[in-house]
C-alpha cells in the first residue's frame, strides 16, 4: 500500500509548481518573457547536479534567442566542438554573457523542487551546489532577470534563500491549503481502480496520514 504514497504527493506538488510555470510560460507565449526552468528529480541523477540545471537553461536560453545561440555556440567551439566538458565555471560565464547583454526583456529562471537536489554525504553537497547556483545567479543583480524557487521548507534551503529573497510564499501557510489537499487526496483515492475499492476506514486513515505527510506542499 506504501507505494500508492509517493504517486500521490508527487501529483499534488507537480499540480501546485505546474501552475506557477505555466503562469510564467503564458509570458513567454505572448512575447513579453524569455523562460528557462529546472526540476530536479530525487530519481535521476542528470536532474541532482548544479551543472546539469546550468547545461538545461542554457539551452532553453539559446533555443529562444539568435544571439544567446551565438553565446552558446562560441561556448561550444572554445571547448573542441563539444569533445571537451566545460567547467561549471564555464558555463555560468557563458550564462552571464547571456544575461548581461543591453536591452533586453525580462528573463525568468525557475528551479522546481530544489528539496529533491540530495542533501547527501561529501563536501560539498549537491544540494550545496545547487544553492551556490542559486545565489550566485541572484548576486549577479541583473534587473531584468526574475529568480524563481519552489522547495519544500528545509532548513537549509530555507537559510539560504530568506537571505536572497525579496518576496517569499509559503503554501503551507495560506488559509485553507490542507483543505485543498485533503481534497485533491480524497479524489485520488477514490478515483484510482486500485484505491476506489478499500474499505472507507482505510480511505479516511489514507487521506489523514497523506494530508500531514504533505505538510502543506
């Protein structure tokens, strides 16, 4: 039964980070925004890593721009037409270039649940990584470039982003969250073939036990 736990939670905090991505793509769908985001995935190890998240936006900020293709191309050419790996300090050369180029629109970098970047032995961290990332593109102060993340409230990811963040929001703290998520639980286990058939005390103590684990993400 443990099994149907993780599913369920996931979809609920894809639904919740889902719809501030989509909020920011209609930006860019109506021309009045670049957009370039990163999930990290606690299951892929591609997702975990700061450089990874440097390659993808990257790439999203050259396949929308000639003249961040160009940036990106001389990245390319200078490391032996890709035979040679770039360094991570390479690469946010290169991203800076980008993003310091005059008059441009705004820019909005999004990194998804930056909880599931492990927080795993070795120093430094990934996790640690990912933060330097973070802060290091936020200290770049480029005006027209809007930082965005989505975490669950670790206490590490959480010292260092209330030191960057000009404007936080918790979901857990809004009026009527665990409502919200009691009922979209309820709905899962009663639509799912597998769930819809458990006996409705099984049911209550499911949605009970989910809604605290969510701890309102």
């Amino acid at each position: 039964m443990c099994h149907f736990f993780t599913p369920a939670l996931k979809r609920l905090r894809l639904l919740i980070s889902s719809t501030i991505i989509e909020d920011i793509l209609g930006l860019r769908k109506t021309g009045m925004g670049i957009v370039a985001f990163f999930y990290f995935d606690f299951k892929d190890t591609r997702k975990q890593a700061a450089q990874g998240a440097l390659f993808s936006i990257l790439s999203q900020l050259a396949a929308q721009s000639d003249v961040y293709s160009n940036i990106l191309s001389e990245l390319y050419s200078a490391h032996d037409s890709g035979s040679k790996q770039p360094s991570e300090d390479s690469l946010k050369e290169c991203l800076n270039k980008m993003l310091e180029l005059p008059e441009q629109g705004p820019i909005f970098i999004v990194f998804d649940a930056l909880d599931e970047c492990p927080d795993s032995t070795g120093t430094p961290s990934p996790r640690e990584c990912a933060l330097d990332l973070v802060e290091w593109l936020v200290k770049l102060r480029h005006p027209h470039v809007h930082v965005c993340v989505t975490s669950r409230p670790e206490v590490d990811i959480e010292a260092v982003i209330e030191t960057l963040a000009p404007q936080t929001v918790s979901l857990h703290d809004e009026g009527g969250q665990m409502e919200d998520i009691k009922n979209y639980i309820h709905f899962f286990i009663n639509s799912n073939k597998c769930t819809r058939k458990w006996r409705k005390e099984d049911k209550e103590l499911v949605i009970d036990t989910l809604s605290q684990r969510a701890d309102g993400m």
